[in-house]
C-alpha cells in the first residue's frame, strides 16, 4: 500500500506510531477486545431495554442500536428517530452501557451526540464527505465502517476526513465487502484487519453480523476475527428475530449471543496467554 495516494494518509498511516486507543465509557479500543451488541433497530422501549440488560449480563462493553435507518427500500422501517434514541440513551444508562447509533445527516450531529457516546458512519455513508467532516468537528468517538465497494485505500482516506478536522477518535470497522458471492450477505474480508494494522495506527473492528447476513455463520467469523487480530466485533441481537422490523434473518437471539460471548472471551484470553508465552 505505498504509493503516492498512501501519502496523503498524514494522519492515519501508523508507520513509527504508537497504536491508538479510544475509550467509550468503560471500553478502550486497543487495549481488550471490544464486544458492542444490541438491536438493528430500536423498536420499543421495552425491547431495547430488554436487550440492553441481556448483552450486558452476557458481557457486551458498548449498547448499539438504530434510531435512524438508512434502508434500501423507502417503504421499509426508517427507525424512530428521536424518539428511538431517547429510549435507546435511557436503555444505555440504566444498563450501565454506553451507546452507539448511526448518524445519517450533517444537521443532526450536534444533537444526536449529546444522547449517544459513539457515533456510526454506515456503510453506504462512508465517502459522504461532508458528513465526514462534521463528525470530525464533533468530540465523539466515530466507528467509521468500510463501504461495500471499497477499497482499503478509500476507506482509510474517508477516516482522514475525520482526523483533519480535529476528531482523532476513530475506529474503523469491517462489515463486509461486496463480491460475486450469492451464499452470503456479504463477504467478510479478514484481511483486511491485519492489514490496516499494517499501515494504520487506528483500531480495527468487524461486523460478522453484516459481512455473512446468516446466523450460523456469524460465531465462525466472530472467533475468526478474533484469531485475526481485531480489537473488537459488533453483532445484531434481539429478543425475537422473527419479530425484527428489519435485518431478522441475521439477528442473534439472547442466548445466542451469549454463547457467542463466552467463547470470544475465552479465545481472547488463550490468545493473550500464547503471546506471554512466545514473549
């Protein structure tokens, strides 16, 4: 990844840098991994609060859930809003979790960050400059995820959008990249993990929940990203997929996700262990 292009990474490239660590309430991006959880969409109060308790209780770190949903069809569930972030914010403080949401439009920054901890650049919004540049005005740590037709190159550029207007509070996230592939959702690049950490000082995350779009695939590449160096993981859990206003057929239930968790910790911890050893 060298090349004249890389060189506009001032920011970002992490060549002779120490690697950044972000905190969002109790979490630290860099240091642990980093397990966020929670609804696609906040649909009601007291499914969000809900499942806030159980990704808690299971071990989750960051409270994640919709209030505003960018969706292919203009007939589908939109979200909330701001009644969707109220109930997800209360969700948050009275399980002890910070929480993260999408923001969607430059004029709903500023008002959205006084309820959410972290803020979400999606997918489809990754090279929406100006929207790049406003979360860069805002003191709020911002999880930057990969489009699905992006290159490492472009993606990284989009987080120094963000870094060169004052915000060096970044976390990139893999969820998935578009290929030929019809099985899955999406095609989860583990690659890309190792490396970013290669030219980047930046955490990096994945999304298993978007980068397979099927349940039984989702611990697999979860376990697989942890093998693979990343510093955290963010999956989709509701109390009722069936019941799911949007993205149901990738939605853990509870209990799934808590097996998940217990195996993420266990795997992180013998990696630890083998990195002491080979020390």
């Amino acid at each position: 990844m060298k090349g004249k292009k890389m060189d506009n990474l001032k920011l970002v490239a992490g060549i002779g840098k120490e690697r950044t660590k972000i905190q969002v309430g109790n979490a630290i991006f860099g240091e642990g991994l980093v397990i966020i959880a929670g609804p696609c969409s906040v649909e009601s109060e007291d499914q969000i609060l809900e499942t806030a308790w159980a990704v808690k209780e299971a071990g989750a770190d960051i409270l994640r859930g919709g209030a505003f949903k960018p969706r292919t069809s203009p007939y589908a569930f939109q979200g909330l809003g701001l009644q969707g972030l109220k109930y997800l914010a209360r969700a948050g403080e009275e399980a002890g979790l910070p929480v993260i949401t999408e923001v969607l439009d430059t004029r709903d920054v500023s008002w959205i960050a006084e309820f959410a901890h972290m803020l979400q650049i999606g997918a489809r919004n990754m090279q929406n400059f100006s929207l790049l540049k406003e979360v860069g005005k805002c003191q709020r740590p911002v999880l930057l995820k990969r489009g699905m037709y992006s290159t490492l190159e472009e993606w990284l550029n989009c987080a120094e959008y963000i870094m060169n207007e004052g915000n060096p509070q970044v976390v990139l996230c893999e969820r998935g990249i578009r290929s030929f592939e019809t099985y899955t959702r999406n095609t989860l690049d583990l690659s890309a993990v190792p490396a970013v950490k290669e030219i980047s000082h930046l955490p990096v995350i994945t999304d298993p929940t978007h980068g397979t779009g099927k349940v039984s695939l989702i611990k697999p590449m979860t376990l697989a990203s942890v093998a693979a160096g990343a510093d955290g993981i963010t999956l989709e859990v509701h109390r009722n997929p069936a019941e799911a206003l949007s993205d149901k057929d990738q939605a853990l239930t509870h209990s799934q996700f808590e097996e998940i968790a217990k195996e993420v910790r266990l795997l992180e911890r013998y990696m630890k262990e083998m990195k002491n050893e080979l020390r």
